[in-house]
C-alpha cells in the first residue's frame, strides 16, 4: 500500500461491470495512479474498457467521506458506532426486527456481503437485507432457481469463443461489457454470427448479422415462437430432454395456446416475418450458441419469464454444459454474484440456501444464531415502500445511491426523509448522503482489500493500493463493530482473510448437493489469501476450478433434472394511452457508470455523452416540434425530466430512450429514473426500467449560457432553470437554460459573481441579448459567463483549455470578448475516444482520406487502438459514409 512513496505494481480487479476485469495498478506519489491490464487474468487478458483505463483519475480525494459525522457534525468512531447500534436495538425491540433493515450494493466486496447478512439475518434475526443487484439481475436469479435448482451460471467466457452464433438478448455488450464484446470481435474473423435482439440499434446491434427491434415487452413471445419453431422442424434433442429435463410437455402445452407461426409471431413483435425466419434458422443451423441476456431481458415487469424462456430454448437443445453452448446472463456489477452467493437477496439465505426448515436450520447452526430469519424480507421496491409507510424506521444504506438509481426515485427521496433513523456508509457524498442521520466513511476501490465474483463464477482478488485515507474503514469492520457494540457473539474476525475463510467454510457446511461449495478455499492461510489467483467456483478440496456446470447433465434439483417452466406473454404493466403515448426506456451509456460517483471524477469519461439526452425517433420529433441538439421535456405520471433532444432513426418509432446516470451534482433536471414508474415482476421484485408511458415535449427555452469556473457549483433553491455539470481537466462547465427574463438572467449572474475577485472583463449586445464575463486574477482565468438569448454560443473546449494557462496572452484575451479562439478554430467535434481523445472530426478526416475499416482509422489517427470501446462507433461512421447502395455492414 502506498503512503507517499512509489510501490511496484499491485494486482487487482476493476470495480465496474460484471466482466472482473484483472488490473494493474502502479502507485507513483501520494495518490497519483496508473494502471493497466492484467494479462494474466483469464477474464480480460489484458484489455481494459475505457471506464477501467481511466481509474487512475478517479482516485482523488475531492468528495470524499473521511470521517463519521452525526447529524452533520463530526464525531469519533466509537460514538458513531454505538449510536448506530442503540438506535437500532432500541428500534428493534419496540418494534420488532422487521422494523429495521439494510440496503447494501455490488460494491460491496464478498466478506462485507456476508458480515452484512451474518448480522441482519442470523443475529437481527429479520430478513429485510437486500442489495442494489435487485434492479440489475434478480430476474436472472428467479429464472435459474426455477429451471436449475439453484442461481447457477452455466457458462464461462471461452464460449464466447467457441461459439458460432451469440444471441444478445437485451443486451447492448459494446457499451456494457466491451472487454467481452472484444472477445467476440476476434470470434467473428473465423465466421461466429452475430443475433441482437433489442428496441434500439445500439452499438452492438449496428455490426452484427441480424437486429430484431422488438416492440417492447415482445421478448417471451419471440423466444416461445423460437422454440414452437424448433419443435415444429424437429431441431429440439429429445434424446437429451429424457434424460436429463422436466416439463418439456407442460412448455408445448402451453405453447400450443396461441398461433405460433412465424407470421404471428412477427405480427406480435413488430418486425418483418424475414427476420423472425432468419433468426429461427440462425439458431437451429448452430448447434454451439450461446444466448447473452442482461438489462433488457432482466429490468422488466416480465424479467423472469424472459429468462425462463430463454432456459427453455436451450434446455430443449440441449445447449448447455457444452462448449459453445450455454444461456448466459451477465451481471452488470463488479460483484453481484458474490452478493447473490452470500445471501445478499432478502429471499435467499448465505450459500444459496433458502428460507425452507432444513437450509434456515443449517445455517442457523453454523452461525450459533438460533434466532436467524425464518422468512424472506422485503425486497428493494418494497422495502422502501414500507420506509414511506413508516413500517421500517429505521435504514442502513451500503455502498449504494437509492435517491437516484431506484425507480419512482421522488418517492425513495421522501421515504427517507420520513425515516426516523438513517444511515449510510460509502466511500463518497452522494445524493442519498442526503439524508443520513450518521454518515460513516468506508473505503473506496483502491483501499478496499477482498474478494469478488464475476459473471462467470470467478473469484477474484481486490487488492488495496493506496492506505485507508482520513478515518476511512472497512465495510465489513463497520458492520462487525456495530454487531458487537448491539452485544451479538461471532462477530470478532481479525482479518479480512478470517471472514473469507468463515465464509467458504458455510458454503462446504453439511453440503452434499449444493453445486457453490468453496470448500478447497476454507483454509486458506492469510498467506495464501494475499496471493489467492483467480478461480471459478465450485472449488475442488484440491483447489481447482469448474469452468462449466451441467457438463454430465445433472443440475441441483430434488431428482437432478432440469426444469422447463411453461411462460406466456403478456402486455405491459402501463399501457401507453392518449396522455402519454410514448414507452420510455431507461439504461446506460458507454463512459459512465452508474449515479457517476466515480466515473465522474474523470473528464475523459465525460466528454462522449457529456449531458443528460433523450433519444427519439424522426417521425416521432417532427410530430411533436422536438428538434435534435434542443432541451425536451419528458413526462410520466411519476415525474418530469429536462434532456438534450438526439433525434435518431437508432431509436425505434413510439419508443424513448434516456440514460440513467446523472444525479444532482450533475443535472438535477435530467435525472431518469424519478420517471420509472415501480411495477415490479411478480416472482423477482424485479423493477420494469425498459417501459413507462411518456410524452415528450420542447422545453423551449428564451434563453441559454453556460458557465465556467474552476470549481463545481450547486445553485440555491428559487432559481428555476435547467442546468448541467460538465468536468474538465481544468475547469467544471455549467450548461443553462431557462425560460424567463431578464431578472433571472441577473439572479442567476449574481449568484454565479458571488464569491469571483480580479478584473471583470465583460462584453454586452443588447440587440442580441448576448452577454459575455470574465474574470481575470493575477493574470489566470478563474470563470467565464455567456449568455444568450437568439444567437449561438461559441464551442467551449477552447475556453476549457485557457483554464491551463498559467498567465492570459493579450490575443486569448481579446478572444474572451469576441467569443471565438484566436486563429483557426481546431474544432475535433465530439469525442469518440476517451482513451485517445479522438474526436469525430479527426476520425471523419480519416475515413475520407481512405480508411475503410476500424482498423484503419485506428493506424491513422489513434482511436480505438486501446479498448476498444469506440470501435463500433467508428464502424458506424464508416458506414455513414460509403454509399447509400451499399448495405454490407462494417465489423468491427
């Protein structure tokens, strides 16, 4: 660990998606950090995504909890814990366990998960913990307990190359897991098709073989229709189905209920009865498939009946436990599945045990708890329902931003301002900080030290590269002291390496049938933890791995058989109507990560989509006057939110989409999800984020600006206007706009003025409307104001870069007044590399002097030469370009 000094480089894993990817990190001085791939680790060889190539600027302490506050104030570590705990036995003993309850994330590492669930499951005794992963993957989870007996990922990443045919279900992989989608771009040299099937035509979908933009919600009857079609032409392995799966003739049976034919099918989904052919025959052609499902599939009122279907298809084909040929649902967080494995779902107990008499009893004597959880809790959507109904008085939120990443967030906002006691530990502020009674600092990725699971069951080492910062600790140490000071036994490891050995040990525990079983890791010394290589689970006494589960055909159910669940479709939970029209779909971009409380902290990250956007389609903007690179308005019954218009035939007609990401120390306006409405899927308590009825309006603002200034600003309550954080390396941009005059022009400049000393330079056009300020101090530019309210307001980057400059020349300014750079302006356009800072302009340059292929453009100017995550886009912009006669695509 670093405390000032250079240390050689240190072995670790990204804390962003679900691919785990391994991580170089080299500590120069104090927190100054560079970092590449591991070559070495199975899950990315070497390659890092744009996010992970960045961490090193997201290791600053700007923003940072560093010591425990109470009620705002600062206070010691041991006042803060035993308020913590008598708050919560006092709760707890006048209103029952269940009137308490935590709320933890897949930031969590695997031994905070499991001292987290230790105590509010066997020691609170209540069941009401439940984790972030609810919004991302307990639809997966509900549908693989169902058809495997157990939440099993069948697969691994090397089927990803041996494939012949990879099925994206929901699932944008270019944007949410490049690294993987990467693997897959070399799959495609030899031959290996690709099948997207998404609303939208996202980066993943522009390059492949076949794109079905489905009507939303269409997902279950496109994959029975497969199946029906399967059946019908006799591609189904009737020889493996008697050996091995259960309830291949309930599935016909309820198949059979509605008109299965290819032109129904099409009909039912939207999308030309061709296409619906050629994916049916892709897929019987391809005996090594392997079917990704993700987001779209999961985050839906549906989810789990997708996924069901999904298992169906593959089950009834016998593709699975092969080589090649697997469903495979990927997680979105660094850690979700550790948290699935440690019971971090309120319906699960730890090592995939569930609340029957025999598992709740087991893990009962393991922990010496006799009073552990006899019963679920509440899930995510639930459990802060009944926080607004007063039920739950008092929270304990981990790692995690409910204000912004819940749906129906407004209603998150005023449960927790309802709660009685709340607490929150994370590494940073965040919106939901908020509302915390008692803020307790935890370490950040770069501190933390434990262990990870990713998308293919593989455990991974988080290491710590820099030491704990201020008071900063440990989430498991937090947890394992508020345990003790509440007066509980069994909470008193003296190391990280004792609570993963504790861990593995319940996973071995009385365990004869379990498939997650850690028992060649239940030993292992403090030693052997330090240097712990990546390893897939279940893990041998000997210490080797399993690549594929399934392999002999024999899954965790009662008779070792899989399950096939008959699934029928059904229609939206919200209809779309004559108020709101519209089906709104919420996800994520390709440079930021959830509520940005680390991605934005890097300006590179910032700069592909740097503002809140909505996307719509053609038809649909000129209908409604909305006009591309203009403010809309989106509405639901929920809420309303303020994005930057991006009219794009990408979008499918009828449908919106907006990114989920910005919060309020972003773009207040442009949150998403305070839009979603809460239906959740019946089984999982999964929520619907890809449709909510909505219309889409002009904001039509009379005026516009933006702001300049070295530091982020918040504005005060009683200004009504729209606004936007951009970071720079130098500076913090603020985008305006407003529909008002001129007295909230001048409340708007005096709040921007307060505080600013040096000379004021400023230029004025009254005929205009066009204002421009700036402030000038020992000769360094410390802001700059224009506004406007008809004309057009200059490019910003090159007001960015005088920001750098040590001292102010007379020419730039002159060019502060004039409103445009000095010389000829060096417009690159939008970025398209944020490894590389490529922007669009240069790569345009390059596709029209001849470069024809990614690859190419890559030679000459740079751009998607590192990650690769921009690589789709430039195949894009290379489409654009060529005739409009030609229609083959370009691969990336």
């Amino acid at each position: 660990m670093a405390d000032g000094s250079a240390v050689p480089n240190v072995k670790t894993t990204c804390p962003y998606c679900g691919v785990g990817c391994g991580v170089s990190g080299a500590v120069a001085q104090e927190r100054a950090l560079s970092v590449s791939g591991d070559k070495a680790h199975p899950a990315n060889l070497g390659r890092l995504c744009s996010k992970g190539t960045a961490l090193g600027a997201t290791v600053g302490l700007q923003g940072r909890l560093l010591e425990p506050t109470i009620n705002g104030k600062s206070a010691s570590w041991s006042d803060a814990t035993a308020l913590v705990a008598r708050r919560f036995k006092d709760t707890i003993a006048r209103h029952g366990p269940d009137s308490v309850a935590f709320y933890v994330s897949g930031q969590l590492l695997t031994e905070d998960y499991y001292v987290a669930n230790k105590l509010m499951k066997g020691f609170i005794g209540s069941g009401n913990i439940d984790t972030n992963s609810r919004l991302c993957m307990a639809s997966a989870v509900a549908a693989h307990k169902q058809a495997f007996g157990a939440d099993l990922v069948p697969g691994c990443y090397e089927d990803l190359d041996l494939a012949d045919l990879v099925v994206f279900s929901g699932h944008n992989a270019a944007w949410t897991h490049p690294v993987l989608f990467r693997r897959m771009e070399a799959a495609r040299a030899r031959g290996q098709k690709h099948v997207v099937i998404d609303p939208r035509r996202t980066d993943t979908a522009e390059g492949a073989d076949l794109h079905l933009a489905i009507a939303p919600q269409s997902d279950v009857r496109l994959w029975n229709g497969l199946l029906a079609h399967l059946i019908r032409i006799d591609a189904v392995d009737r020889d493996y189905i008697a050996a091995h799966v259960n309830g291949f003739a309930e599935v016909v049976e309820a198949l059979e209920e509605l008109d299965q034919s290819p032109a129904a099918v099409a009909t039912d989904c939207g999308v030309p009865v061709e296409d619906v052919l050629t994916f049916f025959d892709l897929f019987a052609a391809h005996e090594r498939t392997v079917s990704l499902f993700s987001m779209g599939a999961n985050q839906s009122a549906q989810g789990t009946a997708k996924g069901l279907s999904i298992l169906n298809v593959h089950l009834a084909t016998g593709r699975i436990g092969k080589p090649g040929g697997c469903p495979f649902s990927i997680t979105g967080q660094p850690n979700a599945m550790g948290g699935r494995e440690t019971g971090g779902m309120a319906n699960t107990l730890a090592g995939h045990m569930d609340f029957a008499p025999a598992d709740r009893d087991r893990v009962a004597r393991f922990w010496g708890a006799p009073d552990t959880a006899r019963a679920p809790g509440l899930k995510a959507v639930d459990m802060f329902e009944a926080i607004h109904a007063g039920k739950i008085k008092a929270v304990w939120v981990m790692a995690t931003n409910p204000a912004v990443s819940l749906p129906d967030a407004g209603r998150v906002r005023e449960a927790l301002e309802r709660c009685p006691f709340v607490v929150v530990s994370d590494c940073v502020e965040t919106d939901t900080t908020a509302f915390a009674d008692v803020k307790l600092p935890a370490l950040a990725w770069g501190e933390k030290d434990g262990t990870v699971t990713n998308s293919e069951r593989r455990i991974s080492r988080q290491r710590a590269l820099f030491s704990a910062p201020g008071q900063a600790r440990a989430d498991w140490r937090i947890v394992a002291d508020v345990a003790k000071a509440m007066g509980f036994d069994g909470f008193g490891w003296a190391s990280n390496a004792s609570v993963f050995r504790e861990w593995a040990r319940l996973t071995a525990y009385e365990n004869t049938d379990r498939v997650l079983n850690l028992s060649g890791l239940s030993a292992l010394t403090p030693e052997a933890y330090a240097e712990l290589l990546p390893v897939q689970w279940p893990v041998a006494a000997d210490g080797r791995g399993t690549p594929r589960l399934f392999v002999s055909g024999r899954f965790q159910t009662p008779d070792g058989r899989a399950r096939m669940v008959p699934t029928r479709p059904k229609g939206p939970a919200d209809a779309v109507d004559a108020a709101y029209p519209m089906s709104l779909n919420t996800g994520r971009i390709r440079d930021q990560w959830h509520t940005m409380t680390r991605t934005g902290l890097a300006p590179d990250l910032c700069r592909h989509a740097p503002e809140p956007f909505v996307e719509v389609h053609p038809a649909d903007a000129e209908a409604l006057g909305v006009k591309d690179g203009a403010l809309a308005r989106v509405i639901t019954t929920r809420g309303e939110a303020v994005a930057l218009a991006k009219v794009t035939d990408r979008q499918r007609s009828g449908g919106l989409f907006m990114p989920m990401h910005w919060t309020d120390a972003f773009a207040p306006s442009g949150r998403a999800n305070p839009l979603v409405a809460p239906n959740l899927d019946p089984t999982s308590g999964q929520p619907e984020f890809k449709h909510t009825p909505a219309r889409i309006r002009a904001y039509r603002e009379t005026w516009k600006g933006f702001f300049l200034t070295r530091d982020s600003l918040s504005l005060p309550p009683g200004l009504d206007l729209v606004w936007r954080r951009i970071p720079h390396d130098a500076c913090q941009q603020h985008e305006f706009a407003g529909r008002g005059g001129e007295v909230e022009r001048a409340a708007l400049r005096k709040v921007l003025a307060k505080g600013l000393t040096g000379e004021l330079v400023t230029y004025e056009d009254a005929a205009t409307g066009a204002r421009r300020d700036a402030w000038v101090q020992d000769g360094r530019l410390t802001a700059v104001l224009y506004v406007t309210l008809t004309g057009r307001l200059p490019p910003r980057d090159w007001l960015a870069e005088l920001f750098a400059e040590p001292v102010l020349n007379a020419q730039a300014r002159s060019a502060l007044l004039f409103g445009r750079p000095p010389g000829a302006p060096a417009d690159k356009g939008p970025l398209v590399c944020a490894c590389l800072k490529v922007g669009a302009k240069v790569v345009q340059a390059a596709i029209a002097a001849g470069a024809a292929s990614p690859d190419a453009v890559g030679a000459a100017t740079g751009a998607g030469t590192n990650c690769g995550s921009c690589r789709p886009e430039i195949a894009r912009m290379i489409a654009a370009s060529v005739s409009v006669s030609s229609k083959e695509p370009v691969h990336v």
